[in-house]
C-alpha cells in the first residue's frame, strides 16, 4: 500500500509547489506588479464581497442589496456565492483575506483534480502532473480577476473524472461526487463556465455510453442504467443547488438574460478575439496575462505543450475521446469570435440554441480549446514511453511549424524541447535517460510558462482602499471624502455618480442608497431605462448605468446629490502631463497606496428631489415602457399623480391636489417602515419594484403596484397609518425546500446502492 501512496503523494506535493509559484509569480507584491487591478474586481465584486461577509458574519442572509440602483435583489446575482462553501471563509476572516487563501487553494484543488483525471484517461504519473500544472496555468490563473469565475471552473475535470468513474462502474459515491461538483459549480457564482463544462461534458458522457454500448457483454439495460445514473445526478446536483439557482432563475426571468441579447450586450467589452489572434498567442512566448477572453494572452500553454499535443493527437488519433475533444475544442475556438468576423454565421445558428445567446462576453469560450490542447499534451507526453519514429518525426513537423510561425523567442524553446522529445523517445538498456528527458521535459515547461506569466496585479494585497473612498481611476479624489451621514434608515435622499467609485458604496458612502448600479443582472426597467438614455446622450453621459444627466430621473428617483469629475481648468500640455503620470503610476505599481493628483477632483452637485417615500392623490396607468419615457423627459406631474402598471380597485380620489411626504422610520436590507398621516391615496417609496417584496398597511396585506416604471406604490386610507414592506421572496423558500429534499436524496444514495447490487 505504501509502495502505491507515496508516488502518489509525491506528484500532489510536485502540483502544489508548481501552483504556488504560478500563483507567486503572478500575484506580485506593489510596487512590482505589470498592470492594475480590474476595474470591476476592486470597485464592483470586492465591496460586494465585503457587504455579504459582514452580513454574514452577524447571521443574516443577504437576499437585498439597498445601497445599488435603488435597491436590487443581492443572492439572486450568484456573483457572490453566498451559498458556496468556500466563501463560508468570510465568517472568520476579512474579505481581503479570504479572497487570496480562496483563490489560492482553488488554484491548486484545480490541479489535484486535473491530475486525476488525466490519471484515469490511462496516463503515468508524470504525464498527469504535466497535464495538471497546464490547466491551473491555462484555465485558472488568469481568472483570479474574477474569483467567481475562477471557483466554478475549478470544478471541471471533477465533473468529467465522475462521469469517467460512472461509466466504467455504478457508485454511489461517484454519482454523489458527480453530484456535489455540478452544485458546486452552480453555486460558485458564474453559470456561464457551468453551462461550458457541459458543452465538453455531454458529448463526452455520449461518447463514454456509446463504446460501453459497443463493449463485449454490455447490454441495453446497462448502458440505460448508466444514463439514468448520470442524468440523475446531474439533475440532483442542480437540485441541491436550488436554494441559489431557483432566485437567479426568476432574476433571469425578470431580466434581458429571458431573452436573446444583443451583438453590442454580448460584446459589451469590446474586444475581438480572432482564431488567427488565438493561434499567434500560442507561439508568441511573451509575458501575458493568460485572463480567458480579454484578447491579448490566452492561447499560450508553452511551446514544448504544442510539440507534445502533436504527438498526442497524431499517437492517439484512434481513439473517439481526441476526436471528440478536437471537435468540441475546435467549434469553441471558432464560436469565441462571436458576431464579429467570418464566424458570425456559425454563432448565428449557436444563438438559437438554448443557451447560445444567454452569456455576454463569447471570447470565454476559449476555455474549450485551452483544455483539449492540454489534454493532447498530456497524451502526447504519456506516449514518449512507448519510443517509436512516429511521435519523432510528429514532433519534428510540430517543431517547424512553431519556428515558421512563432516569435523569436519560440525557436529556442521548439529546439530545445525537441531535443528532450528526442532523447525521451531513445531505447536503451537503462531507463534513466529517457526519464530524466522527460523530468527536464516538465520542467522546460514550467520555466516556459512561468517566463510568460505576466506579472498582474496582487491578490496577495487587495487594494481595499480603493473600495473604501471616492477615486477616479483608483486615485483617492481631491474633495470631501464625506457627504454628512446617511444613516441606517436610507437617508433622506440617494446619490448618483457619473465616472466615480467605488459602485456600491462602500466606506465613506456605506450608509447613501445609489441609484447607479453596473450589476450584469438587474430588472428588466432598469436595462430599458439604461437603453432610452442612451439612446438620448449619444455623448455616452449614461454612465455606470444610471442617466445621471436627466434631471427628471435625478427628480423622480429621490437624488439629491450627483458626484462627477470637477472640470479641468488646464491647458492641454498640462492635462497630457497629468495622464502620462497616471500612466506611469498604474504601470509602476502605485494604485494600491492612496494618492492625490493634481486635477483630480469630484464635485458635487445638490439637486432638488421628491421624496424618498411620499403620498400622491391621482395616478394613470400606463404600460412599463411609456412611463420610463416620461421619468426621462419629465413630461408628467409626477409631484401631483403617480404612474402605475394597473389601477387599485374600488379607488376613489382622496381631498387635495398635492404630494404629502411620509417619513420612513425604519431602513433595514429587508424590511423598510414608515409612518404617515395624509388625506389617502397612493404611498409612492421609490425603491425598485420587485416580486418577492410585501406590503401591510397597519397589519392587513395589501397590494403593491409598479410606481412610475420602476418603484413601489401601495393604496393608503386617509388619516394615520403604518406601512411596512419586506422581502420575503417565494423562489428562496421554494430553493431551499429542493436543495434539502437533494441533500436527503444524496445521503439516501448508499441505500440505494444496496439495493441495486441484489441485482447485478
């Protein structure tokens, strides 16, 4: 048994220590970093991060965020994974550090992982430990800009290494694992990776059901029950990810995700990422930042990976699993160019599909290439054992073909790595060579990828502070870093913001309702607002989401101040000066530390708004659509009436023309009150409309309307009243009733398993 353990052990422990200099190699410490952090990651993910960890930490569930474009649904989102165990990591750490160990651990968990199923697809041990240490480079170092993403792919070869257990033998303990990694993923927080896994996953399954259809003794009824044993735990892995996937589905269907989007929403970020870019970057050895998706970098697995991913498909060309996994890879490659060049005919047909046009961003479709030419790779590498001229002149031909299109950097590396396949492949009486040509092998692949590990960032030193004030660009912003006290009953009045950070208000602005958000998945009216004002401000003054140049809007949505970039009072020279020097900070590595410029300031400006909660007489009604007109261009007495979706029965219009404001007495996540005394009508609180929200008017339910497109209205009688709204959303309860009837199932499975062994 020891004899079995240890080799075992030591190829684990060669993993780990591969993955933390990956991990230490890309995650420099300030000032040694290439480029700054993500936008996105310091300004959106990390302060929700740190919301939902104290949240957390004082035993709430976070179902509402208030503090983002007047209120959204926060659980819902996935970004977060609430329920994901690895974020349970924020109960006994800060944020900042429960990100880096999380990411970290994932980093290598993805590697153990890799290796065994390169192990079980009939690979030695150096092989798998090859194979394993390319997909933490290739597929999960990049992604440390978004943990979410970086979480659920982890779970990859998981998925496939249970499907390759299940195939060759029923158990339960595989049809749980295979489980639990399909919840995982789908609690992880980036359905669009999960989604992906199966693009490989099901034909792989297929392939897996169809040779054990072909195989000698294997009858029908076994290869039914083997799919009946794979759909079932899939389908209870999703079920045990209920309790998140039943909220994000009704967000979905509140949202533009129910329907097709957009060639600009699913290229929101702009970048193009050919088949020929993807090519270039896999013989170009240069530093990059190996992020899927973003261009420039991914495609890289190491020159020698390229040689030995030839040898592999050329050795193995027999076998359906190369096939399958280059027509899988190749279809992801071509379909990652999106709508953009001459593959837009083929995602045409691609968006069809069920999924095809759910996910923005196609260029992450790259990850299905990425893993099919680590795959060969490791076969290939797994060949050098077997000698023969084959994989010899395979290697030469792959050799050439990098010199003829790599860089000058790439020649070197084919001729080395050449040479080692070489001597790899040399019969002798001792095995010592070819196993030292093949340790240096592994290494020249890990020096090879480590040289072209740009040095991005440091997650091993969040810059939370850029999370914590008011920053342009990342630099903390000449001016008030407070605006007064906003206090825990949601303020008098919001703010917007048009180019200033942080998104949700973290810091300094913890305690102001906003209402811009930049949260991929809000309501449907808050898109379609968003899309009107664009259309309206060619300019592109819609910025972060929210039309903070409409003064009609700022009116209606209770804004009573806007922060925005001061104006510049320099001459060009000066202001150019000013540029070169953030230029020169951001790639020296200095955002992390707060520091002023000159010429960066925010300035506020006050406004005038309606109430956060008020009590209008009048009201029509009119569809979603037409009212979000009228909030932008103001042409409605919305200070008399209020705009509804559908008209409160039996309404009789109260005494008096004008708006009553009603005080709101207690502001918490999930539950706002307020206290009023007017002649009656409808109690207008400019919170987003939402289902899931109640309403009581003195303890008796009541109905809430969509106010003026995107808000809430109930009836209130005359005299003095209570209102109190709270979210208590049925998709969350209905979630958290299938995730526990999954868990029931899952611990059931042993008896199960008992059962059926009666009758094999």
């Amino acid at each position: 048994m020891r004899r079995r353990v240890w080799p075992e052990v030591a190829a684990l422990a060669a993993i780990q220590a591969a993955v933390l200099v990956l991990w230490y190699r890309f995650n420099q410490t300030p000032p040694a970093v290439g480029s700054v952090f993500p936008n996105d990651f310091v300004h959106y993910y990390y302060p929700l991060a740190e919301r939902v960890a104290g949240r957390l930490a004082h035993g709430e569930l976070p179902l509402w965020n208030p503090f983002s474009g007047c209120g959204l649904p926060l659980l819902a989102t996935t970004q977060v994974g609430v329920f994901y165990p690895g974020n349970w990591l924020w109960l006994v750490l800060p944020a900042d550090q429960a990100l880096v160990i999380l990411m970290a651990v994932e980093c290598s968990v993805g590697g153990f992982f890799a290796y065994g199923l390169f192990r079980v697809w009939g690979n030695d041990r150096f092989a798998a430990v090859l194979g394993a240490v390319l997909f933490v480079f290739a597929c999960l170092l990049g992604l440390a800009f978004w943990p979410p993403a970086l979480a659920t792919l982890t779970w990859l070869p998981w998925i496939l290494l249970c499907i390759e257990k299940l195939v060759r033998q029923v158990s339960w303990r595989w049809s749980a694992g295979l489980a639990v990694g399909v919840a995982m993923q789908a609690l992880a927080g980036f359905p669009q990776f999960l989604v992906y896994t199966f693009y490989l996953a099901g034909p792989f399954a297929a392939l897996r059901l169809v040779e054990l259809r072909r195989r000698a003794g294997a009858g029908r009824p076994r290869v039914a029950r083997v799919a009946m044993t794979l759909l079932a735990a899939v389908g209870l892995g999703a079920l045990l990810a209920g309790v998140q996937l039943v909220p994000t589905w009704e967000l979905v269907t509140q949202g533009v995700r129910s329907a097709k989007l957009t060639a600009e929403q699913q290229h929101y970020l702009g970048t193009q990422t050919t088949v020929g870019a993807f090519v270039q970057n896999a013989v170009d050895p240069g530093p990059k930042s190996i992020t899927i998706g973003l261009g420039a970098g991914c495609g890289y697995v190491g020159i020698a990976s390229l040689l030995l991913a030839a040898v592999g498909a050329v050795a193995r060309r027999r076998e359906p699993l190369v096939w399958v996994l280059a027509a899988v890879g190749a279809l992801g490659l071509v379909l990652s160019q999106g709508l953009q060049g001459w593959a837009s005919p083929f995602y045409d047909v691609y968006r069809s599909l069920p999924t095809g046009a759910m996910f923005r961003t196609p260029e992450r479709l790259q990850v299905l290439p990425l893993f099919a030419l680590i795959t060969l790779a490791t076969f290939g590498f797994a060949r050098l054992t077997a000698g023969g001229r084959q994989p010899l002149v395979t290697a030469a031909v792959a050799a050439v073909a990098v010199v003829a299109l790599g860089t000058s950097g790439a020649w070197w590396r084919a001729l080395i790595a050449f040479v080692l396949i070489v001597v790899a492949l040399r019969r002798a009486n001792s095995v010592w060579w070819p196993r030292a040509a093949r340790g240096l092998l592994i290494a020249v692949v890990v020096f090879d990828v480590l040289a072209a590990t740009e040095r991005t960032g440091s997650f091993r030193a969040p810059p939370t502070g850029w999370a914590r004030t008011f920053s342009l660009l990342g630099y903390s912003a000449v001016g008030p870093e407070r605006l007064g006290t906003g206090g825990r009953r949601g303020g008098a009045t919001r703010i917007a913001t048009v180019d200033v950070a942080p998104d949700l208000g973290a810091g300094p602005i913890a305690d102001y309702p906003r209402a811009g958000t930049t949260e991929p998945l809000p309501p449907r009216a808050w898109q379609q607002l968003a899309a009107k004002a664009a259309a309206l401000t060619p300019d592109g003054a819609l910025s972060r989401s929210v039309p903070a140049s409409f003064d009609s809007f700022q009116r209606v949505a209770s804004v009573g101040r806007v922060l925005r970039p001061a104006p510049i009072d320099a001459p060009a020279a000066e202001m150019a000066g000013n540029a070169a020097e953030i230029e020169r900070a951001m790639r020296a590595g200095e955002l992390p530390t707060r520091k002023r410029l000159p010429g960066l300031s925010i300035a506020i400006v006050e406004r005038d708004p309606l109430p956060r909660a008020y009590v209008v007489p009048r009201f029509e009604v009119m569809p979603t659509d037409d009212a979000l007109d009228l909030v932008l261009s103001g042409g409605f007495p919305f200070d008399e009436a209020v705009i509804l979706d559908t008209a409160p029965a039996s309404y009789r219009v109260p005494e008096g023309t004008g708006l009553v404001p009603a005080e709101i007495t207690a502001y918490d996540n999930e539950r706002v009150e307020l206290e009023l005394d007017s002649p009656g009508g409808m109690l207008v609180l400019t919170d987003t409309f939402y289902p899931g929200w109640h309403a009581s008017v003195d303890g008796k339910d009541t109905t809430i309307h969509r106010a003026n497109g995107l808000f809430r209205a109930v009836r209130v009688p005359a005299g003095r009243c209570r209102v109190v709204f709270e979210y208590s959303p049925a998709s969350v309860h209905l979630g958290a009733i299938l995730s526990a009837l999954a868990a029931l199932c899952l611990l059931g499975f042993p008896l199960l398993a008992r059962r059926s062994r009666k009758y094999d």
